[in-house]
C-alpha cells in the first residue's frame, strides 16, 4: 500500500512526464477571472523567460539543419510548455512577444552553441524553486514539471553533439 509521500511522488512523476512529452493529465485549469495580481506576474515572468529561451534555440542552428533537427524536440516540448503556460491567464491570450523571434532586434550571442543551450536550460531550471513558493497550488504543479523538464533538457543537451 502507498503511502501519501508515494502517491505524492507518483503524481509528480506523472506531473513531469506529461510536461515533458506534452500529454495532460488530467483537465486543463480554467483561467481565474479575477484581476491580475501576483500570479499574472509571476506567470508573465515565467513566459517571458520561455519566450527568450526558445528564441536562444532558434538562433542555435539557422545554417545548421542536422542540429535543427535534433533540437527540434526541445523547441518543441518549449513551445507546449509556452501552451500550457498561457492557459493559466486570466485576460486574452497573449501573443509572443518580439523576444521570441530573432530578428525582432534582440541583441544576442551570433552564435548559440548547445553549452549556451544548456546552461540556460539549467538557470531555467534552478529559477522554478523561487517560483513555486509565489504560486498558486494548480500552477506550482506546472511550474515543477516544466522545471523538472528543463532539468532534463540540461542532461540531454550535455550528450548531443
């Protein structure tokens, strides 16, 4: 019999899964019509941040369509977490912003290369903890499967070459 520690464990690790391969669940939260207050901006903060690494990603291979390729599940799962994200907004979905392109003007490195990828997939990653302790309990749960995707991203990132 499980305890309610291996429950909570098991449901984390179905919490992950799912953030990580893009499968839900269970039934998506209903955005709160209530004013923005603290969660709108710590979600905000959260998609920003989504919004520059996946622009990071598009800039690691233009020339490069092998490398394309392989990121492509990355930018992927990045783009469904961006989804998911979105979801928990009270007011109308927002667009991306000019930082998720690169021509947008964005001053970046010329060149992204999959240490840069990485590492920003760890600073990612080592952000949510902070996150979790201002959100809500339904968008803590996302915020640590995404987290722990990007932790996994990391790992990845480290054996591509």
């Amino acid at each position: 019999m499980l305890g309610a520690l291996g429950l909570a464990a098991s449901g984390a690790a179905l919490s992950a899964t799912a953030a990580c391969g893009g499968r839900s669940g269970g039934p998506a939260a209903t955005p709160s019509a209530s004013p923005p207050g603290p969660a709108e901006a710590l979600l905000a903060q959260v998609i920003s941040g989504k919004e520059s690494l996946l622009a990071l990603y598009q800039q690691a291979a233009p020339g490069d369509p092998a490398l394309a390729a392989r990121l492509s599940p990355f930018v992927q799962r990045h783009q469904e977490h961006l989804a998911a994200l979105r979801k928990h907004l009270s007011g109308p979905p927002a667009s991306p912003s000019a930082a998720a392109t690169p021509s947008a003007g964005v001053s970046g490195p010329a060149t992204v290369t999959l240490a840069m990828l990485r590492t920003a997939e760890r600073r990612a990653a080592a952000s949510r903890p902070a996150h979790l302790a201002a959100a809500p309990p339904v968008l803590s749960q996302l915020l640590a499967s995404i987290g722990a995707c990007e932790a996994l991203h990391a790992v990845a990132l480290g054996k591509l070459r």
